[in-house]
C-alpha cells in the first residue's frame, strides 16, 4: 500500500519540492535587491540655476541623476568632493550620472563647464 500511496503522491510532491524551491530563490532575490535601493532625482539647469538645488540620499544607497540642460548655454554638473562630473550638456542635451552614496556629509555641487564655477550655478547634496 505504501508503494501505491507513493506513486500516487510523486507528481503533487516533485511540485510542491519545486514550488518550494522558486519561492526561497525569489524571496532570496528580493531580499538582496532591496539591500541596495536606488534613489532617483531630477535636475533641470536652466537659466536660473539647479532645479531643484538640494538632494538628499541616504549612505549606501545608488544614486541615479538625470541631468537636463534647459538652458541657451552649456553646462554640467560637477560634485569635486565626490570625484563627480557629468560630460558638457549642450542646450536641450540630459545625461545620467551614477554614483554610490558612501560616505556622509555635505557635498556642493556646481556647473563649471567653462573650467570655473559659474556663478548662480551651485546646489548641495546631504547624505545621510
């Protein structure tokens, strides 16, 4: 009786076994993709500076910044303290520009596309 009682249950079992075994390796994937979240900001340069001026992530996170030139001028986003610079955006150009948020503090951020700071150019971004 065991014998047939086996043979009955090895279909339902090896799915249940698999079943099982895909939901751990999900669990397991999500748990290690939320480990290391992704914060995503915006910025605009337009004539009037950085849009918006300030961002904020937390330590350890990835950070991810679109970068959009709505200005008439070229201009870039530099993070000198962070070793951060995205190329030159020429009028209408974005980029991305991804980075790992490891260490905490205040980081200024300006546009120095001509090789300086430009003045009215400058935001900050808090990590904490």
């Amino acid at each position: 009786m065991s014998r047939q009682w086996f043979r009955q249950l090895r279909y339902p079992l090896i799915a249940l076994a698999v079943t099982l075994t895909l939901l751990w390796t999900h669990h397991q994937r999500l748990h290690t993709s939320y480990a290391a979240t992704t914060r995503s900001h915006t910025v605009t340069i337009s004539s009037a500076g950085f849009l918006p001026n300030q961002l904020t992530a937390r330590a350890g996170e990835r950070v991810s910044l679109m970068i959009v030139n709505a200005d008439t001028r070229p201009h870039n986003l530099s993070i000198r303290d962070l070793n951060l610079s995205s190329t030159e955006l020429k009028p209408t150009q974005s980029t991305m520009l991804q980075f790992s948020a490891d260490k905490k503090g205040r980081f200024f951020f300006v546009s120095d596309a001509p090789g300086y700071p430009e003045s009215g150019y400058q935001g900050m971004l808090v990590i904490e």
